[in-house]
C-alpha cells in the first residue's frame, strides 16, 4: 500500500506541477498581450505595410515608403453645395470644428494672406540663368529680337500673377520663367481667401488637414472619427444643403480596422458556440466543451504573444484569419475525446495520450507543412499568418499530450452514444462504394467531371483582391480628386544620383524625353525639384548662352535700353549684374522658403548615407480623375485601358532610356509579383504532395501512404475544377490556401486510418471524431467567406470546399474492410 500510495502523490504532483506550469506561461502570456494592447495598439492598419517589397531598386522602395508616409498624414475635406455662399460660411466653420478638436496638428480652411513677391524675391539673384525652354530655343536659333521682346515687355497687359519689375528683369526672361512653375497643382482657385472650384452649377470648397501622429494609429483614428461626426451633427443643422466628402489614409485604415474588429469578434464568437454545441452534441459531456476550449485557447493566446514577439505588430489579415485557428486547433483535443469516450471504465488518461500521439503527430506535421510554404513567401501578412498558425497548433498539439491528461482524469460515466453507431453504419456503407473497383470508378468519374473545369480556370492578380476599400470612401475620394483635379495614378518616377545636383541634371533629361514622347502618350505636365531649381550646368549654360548671343554688345544693348525709357542707372545696374559671375540656386535654398512646403516630398534626399545615394521623385500633374492611367474605375473602356497600356509602355521606355531613373508602380509590381508567386504555387504545391505521400508512407507503407494522400489530392482537383465552372478566377490566395487544404485535409484520412488500426471497434466514434473535427474546422474556415476581405475570402471559400471533400473521401485510405470488424463489435456487445 505504501509504494502505491507514494506513487500515487508522485503522480499528483506531477501533475499539479504540468498544471501551474501551463497557467505560469498563460498568465505571462496573457499579460504581455495586455500590455502590448493597453499601449499604441499593435495592429497594423497600413495596407502598404502588408505588401511585400517588389522593387529591385531598393532606393525605389524606400521611395515608396516616404511618399506613401508624406500623403498618409494628408485629409482633404471638399464641401460642395449649390450656393457658395453656403459653401464658403460651411467650410469656414469645418475649420473652427477641426481646430478645436485637438485631432489635427493643422487645419487650413481659409489661407493667410501670402506676398507673392517672396517667390520672385528667392529667383531674382540668379535671374541671369534662369530661362524658360521657349526662351533658350530663341536665343540659340536667332530668332530672339531684343527690341521686339523689350517693346512686348513693356506695352502687353501682365498675364501673370508673378511679376517682376521692369528694371531687374526688362526682356522678361525671370517673369516667364516664374509663370511656368508649377505651383498651380489642380484646378482650384483663390477667392475670398478660400480654394475653390467649380463643377458647372456646384462650388466646391477646400479644406486641409494635417494628422497629429500616424493615420494608422487607433488612437488618431477614433480621434479623427469622434471630431468628424460632432463636425458633420452641427454642419447639418446649419447648413443642410452642403454635402461634405473626404479623402485620406486615416479614413480607409480607421474603415479596415473597424471591419476587421466586427469580423473577429463574429467569426470568434460564432465559432465558440458552434464548437461548444457540437462537441455537447457528440459526446455529451459538458465538461469537454472547456476543456477543448482551454486547449484552443492557450493555442490563440501563445500565437499571439509569439507573432507579436517576433513581428512587433498584427497585421489584419492575421488578426482576421487568427480567429478562425479555433476551428483546427481544437481538432487535436477532439482526437483526444473521441478516446476517452471509447475507453469507458478502462480509461487511462496517459495512456490514451501516447496512443493518440502518432495520429496527432503525422497531422501535425502535414499541418506544418502546408503553413511552412505561407512562412517562405516574402510577404509580410503571409508570413504572419503562417506564424500565427503554426504555433497556434504546435500548442494545441502540446496541450493535448501533456495538459489534457492532467485535467481528464475520470472516465467517461455514460454509455457510447446512438450517434456513434450509425456513424460506424455510414463509414461501413460510404467505404463498400469507395472499395475495391467501384472506388477507382467513383475516382475516375470525379476526374472525368473534373476536367471541364479545369480547362476554364482563369486568374486574377490584381494586388485590390488583397483588400476590399470602403465603396463609401472610394465614392468620397472621386468627388474630391473630380473637385481638385487631382492624378489619381500609383505611377511616379524616382530618379537617384550620387550627389543633388546629378539628380537634378537627370531630372532635366527625363522631362527632355517625356515631352518629346507621342501626344497620345503624354501627361499634361509634371513636377519635380528640377522644376523649381534647374541644375547648376543648365544655369550655367542659361548664362553663358545669354552672353554670347546678347550681352557681347553691351554698347547696343544699353543703347536700346536708354532709347526705350530706362533711366542710365537702372541699365548701368543690370548690365552691372548680367556680366557678373552668376550665382547659382540650390536646392537647400529653395527647401528653406515657406512656399517651398507643399512640395518638400519631392525631393527625398540622401536615401543610402553609405554609397550617397540621393534621390527625388517626378510627379503627374493636372490630370482629372478620369484620364489616361488615373482612370481605376470598374467599368473602365477598352479605349481606356489602351490608352493605359500605351501611356505606361512609353513611361517604362522613358525610365530605359534615362540613367538613374525608374518608374515606380506600386499596384502594377505587386500584381506582376502576385502573378509570379501564383505560377510558382503550382510548384510548391506539388513538391508538398510529394512531401506528405513520403511521409505517410513511411509510416504506412507505400500503398497504404498514396491511398491515405489520395483524398486530399481528390480535395485539391475538385475544388479547381468547381472554380473553373464557377468563373471564379484564381488568385495567388486561392493558389496558397490550397497549401492549406493538403495540410489540414490530410488529417481526416490520417485520423480515420490510425483510429481504426488503434481500436478497430470504435470505428463508430473515430468516425464521429473525424467528422466532427471536420465540422469545427468549417465552421471556422467557412466563415472567412463572409469576410470583406477579398484574400480571407478568397482563403476562405477554398478552404471550406477543399475540407468538405477531403473529409468525404477520407474513407479512402483506410486499410481494412469495415463490415466484418463491425459484426464482430456488434458480437462482443451482445
């Protein structure tokens, strides 16, 4: 008595000691989730952030990056009403509202007043080698006519609102050259000290924003939300005949955070309950549903704290497709169950632990598998995933060996459920059409039927499959660009040098071949640094090109000076100051002016401090929302999309030509990546079906291994062919979550095979098990078909038809006949 009494507390400690070991690294777990939470959220909101990297020119993605975080701090507000009036006196007090909310670090309804002359004031110093193109193709090819020009000068009316007096610039050159800057970026005008714009009878007024912190912290965005909505409740009131639209970053990540809040708590809490349900169902033992439940739990809980260990942050699609993990996770514990319902009085919580190990083993691995392929691709939101997921099951899998065994202790006190013999009954009935012939007929059937659908597969790459805009914000932000006038492009070039003026110099000849490219071809007009600084050689030549052709008679010119009314001490000045060493304009010159704000992301600067690399980007301008490579619209024309086509073949010839000059297509690189990943998955997929045929076949021999892989490779086909019937395009998210579907497919025929080889008279509640493992996970998959989220969707609805057909053919590989081990259970009972 005394050795077992002593083993007995050995055990119990033992136990005891697994038990506050699992609740210790809960509970730091736990903790560390809630800390990370009760600070600057964690979860990532940038959809650029869950892109991956698709320049080769590491310069052009950094490019990306600081563009992408200049406009992301940018909300843009159009009132737009019938009577501008009303419009003017709304956007007045829009102004009021969003200053006094404390959510922006600025808010400009109504501009202060500006002197125009601090413009003139920066160029006038180095006028002498600033000269239009019109103006440098005059003086070369001798048809510049001073008299002609001077007489012009000083008798036209003033078509610009940047002037210069006649004295410092008496030809004309500086004030033309100012007249062609681009500071006029859209199609709004000043009046009243308000920007606005006019569509036919509707006024629309301008106000801008800037964001106290990132648009992608929660924080600011419920900050930007409540100010908003207490905005828009007192415009109503006042003006109710003005709509208000807008436009920014905040607004689509605050839109995507909320939608993926809303989904993980439906797919979460719907997915609980429905597992609780089914597992009360099935074995009748509410002490289970916790069970599982703490088992599915700690395996969300330890994938949390590990993805934001290692990532730093949670993407959504993790936070999304991290919820519906309960499904599989808890299948482990179900395989569990589905033992200690079969032991009866015999049960042995240990022992059943180590029988079940190798089932749960080999699925475990399979599961593996197919997340391990998610892990290699370089592409942050997959890779987060594919973490989540793995050591969200790897702790589910951990869980049921050594935590289970400690908390279900007692057998089970009543008999097998009816539900399990007419499980066994269906197994039995459902493997005599899949044995033998009538199997490789019913499998030679689904491949004939298959193969029509298969031959209609298409694809679709498109980078906006990975996330679905609000159609709200996407209406909002057409209204805005239409009232602006704003390029609605991804395209852009990134032009890089080894010192600013290289890049300055390369700039110049980029907008050289740009406006030598076909009409058909051609942006409006582009902005770039160079087009308010030229390069130190251009003001040079400007310069040299001015003495040689004008300054050389300095006798006639002053001659023609006097002649014209110049006073002798004004011409003495200036030809003082056009034969002086000139000058030149710098960047750092411009980017110290206060005018020189809104165009500051232009010029990026030293992006590789170690092989000085700067850089700067050259812009669209003045194209409507509507025209050439700006039109994304759905229903976009195929003289469109040819006019596109053309556009962006031309600008790809353009970046060729030009050293040091690339074009950056964010949409289009992302597509073109999806589209290789998506060819290169079939590979993938293939060389994982080789992998998981191995592997059971090592462990049932090699007949035995290609029968049990023989469902899931069923699973995959079927569900490209009900694609291919469907019209559903297959995209790179289809293609990865069939990975999946071969990982978590090929648990069904694994458990089945192991649980009939463990105890062939349980069959019934093998099966069972099976199926319910089955149902749980489709609960949770299937409802990812309900996400807005394109991807998940799109993960989603390959999953859930792929499991269906896996668990339906799981039968497949069993290896021993049913009905005779059937008649001899139903003889023991008797």
């Amino acid at each position: 008595m005394r050795p077992d009494s002593g083993t007995g507390s050995h055990l119990r400690w033992q136990r005891r000691r697994l038990q506050a070991g699992w609740l210790l690294l809960a509970l730091l777990a736990a903790w560390y989730c809630a800390w990370r939470f009760a600070g600057p959220t964690p979860l990532q909101t940038n959809l650029l952030a869950l892109l991956p990297a698709t320049e080769a020119d590491p310069v052009a993605e950094q490019a990306v990056e600081k563009m992408a975080a200049a406009f992301g701090e940018r909300t843009v507000f159009v009132l737009s009403s019938r009577d501008a009036q009303q419009a003017k006196a709304a956007a007045q007090q829009l102004g009021v509202e969003l200053r006094a909310s404390g959510a922006f670090r600025s808010v400009i309804a109504q501009l202060p007043p500006f002197d125009l002359s601090s413009i003139a004031a920066l160029y006038l110093p180095y006028r002498f080698g600033l000269l239009t193109a019109e103006d440098r193709a005059a003086l070369q090819n001798g048809t510049f006519v001073p008299q002609q020009v001077l007489l012009q000068r000083l008798y036209s009316p003033v078509d610009s609102a940047l002037t210069t007096p006649p004295g410092d610039d008496p030809f004309g050159w500086l004030q033309r050259y100012l007249a062609g800057l681009p500071l006029a970026t859209s199609r709004l005008e000043l009046e009243d000290g308000l920007l606005i714009s006019r569509r036919g009878a509707v006024t629309d007024v301008l106000v801008n924003a800037t964001l106290a912190g990132s648009a992608y912290d929660a924080a600011v965005q419920r900050a930007v939300r409540a100010a908003l909505e207490r905005a828009q409740t007192r415009l109503a009131s006042r003006y109710p005949e003005v709509t208000l639209n807008r436009a920014g970053a905040v607004f689509y990540a605050e839109a995507a955070r909320s939608a993926s809040e809303r989904e993980v708590h439906l797919i979460g809490f719907v997915s609980l309950c429905g597992i609780g349900l089914l597992l009360l169902w099935v074995f009748r033992a509410p002490r289970l549903i916790l069970l599982g439940l703490v088992s599915t739990a700690l395996g969300i809980l330890f994938a949390l704290t590990m993805t934001l260990l290692i990532f730093g942050q949670l993407h959504l699609l993790t936070l999304v497709f991290g919820a519906s993990l309960i499904g599989e996770a808890v299948d482990y514990s179900i395989q569990y169950f589905v033992a200690w319902r079969g032991a009866g009085r015999d049960w042995d919580a240990a022992r059943a632990a180590r029988r079940v190990r190798p089932a749960l083993g080999v699925a475990l691995v399979t599961s593996m598998l197919g997340y391990a392929v998610l892990a290699g691709v370089p592409f942050a939101a997959l890779k987060q995933i594919a973490c989540f997921a793995m050591v969200g099951i790897l702790t589910a899998f951990a869980s049921v060996i050594w935590l289970l065994p400690t908390l279900l202790r007692s057998p089970a006190q009543q008999p097998a459920p009816l539900l399990f013999e007419r499980a066994a009954w269906l197994l039995a009935q459902w493997q005599r059409v899949l044995s033998g012939r009538r199997g490789g007929f019913v499998v030679l059937l689904l491949v004939l039927g298959a193969v029509p659908g298969w031959l209609q597969l298409s694809s679709d790459d498109d980078v906006r499959l990975l996330i679905q805009r609000d159609p709200a914000l996407v209406a909002q932000e057409k209204i805005v660009r239409a009232a602006v006038g704003m390029a609605d492009s991804s395209s852009f070039f990134v032009v890089r040098g080894a010192a600013p003026e290289e890049v300055l110099q390369r700039l110049e000849a980029l907008e050289a071949r740009l406006a030598a490219l076909p009409a058909a071809a051609q942006w409006p007009r582009w902005q770039s640094p160079a087009s308010f600084v030229p390069s130190a050689r251009r003001q040079g030549e400007a310069h040299a090109l001015l003495e040689r052709r004008l300054l050389q008679d300095s006798a006639g010119l002053r001659a023609l000076l006097l002649k014209t009314g110049f006073r002798d001490e004004v011409v003495e000045a200036w030809l003082a100051a056009a034969h002086r060493a000139p000058g030149v304009l710098t960047l750092d010159a411009w980017l110290k002016t206060p005018w020189s704000q809104p165009f500051r992301h232009l010029w990026l600067g030293e992006l590789d401090t170690v092989n000085h690399t700067y850089a700067a980007v050259a812009l669209p301008q003045g194209v409507a929302v509507s025209d050439q490579m700006g039109n994304q619209a759905a229903d976009q024309t195929a003289a469109q999309a040819t006019t596109q086509a053309t556009t962006q073949a031309a600008l790809l010839a353009v970046a060729h030509d030009v050293p040091g000059v690339s074009l950056v297509d964010k949409a289009a690189s992302v597509s073109s990546l999806f589209r290789v990943y998506r060819q290169e998955s079939a590979l993938w997929l293939a060389g994982a079906v080789v992998l998981v045929a191995v592997l059971l076949s090592w462990r049932y021999g090699v007949r035995g291994g290609l029968l049990t892989t023989l469902p899931v490779v069923l699973a995959i086909g079927v569900t490209l062919a009900v694609f291919g019937y469907l019209r559903v395009p297959l995209s790179l998210f289809n293609s990865l979550a069939l990975m999946l579907v071969l990982g978590v497919g090929a648990n069904y025929a694994v458990f089945l095979r192991e649980g009939a080889a463990r105890s062939p008279a349980e069959l019934g509640a093998v099966w069972a098990g099976v199926l319910l493992s089955a149902a749980t996970t489709l609960l949770s998959f299937g409802l990812l078909t309900l996400s807005a989220m394109p991807a998940l969707h799109s993960f989603g609805m390959t999953l859930a038809l792929g499991i269906a057909v896996s668990v339906l053919f799981a039968p497949l590989g069993l290896a021993i006949p049913l009905t005779p081990v059937l008649a001899r259970s139903s003889r023991s009972r008797l």
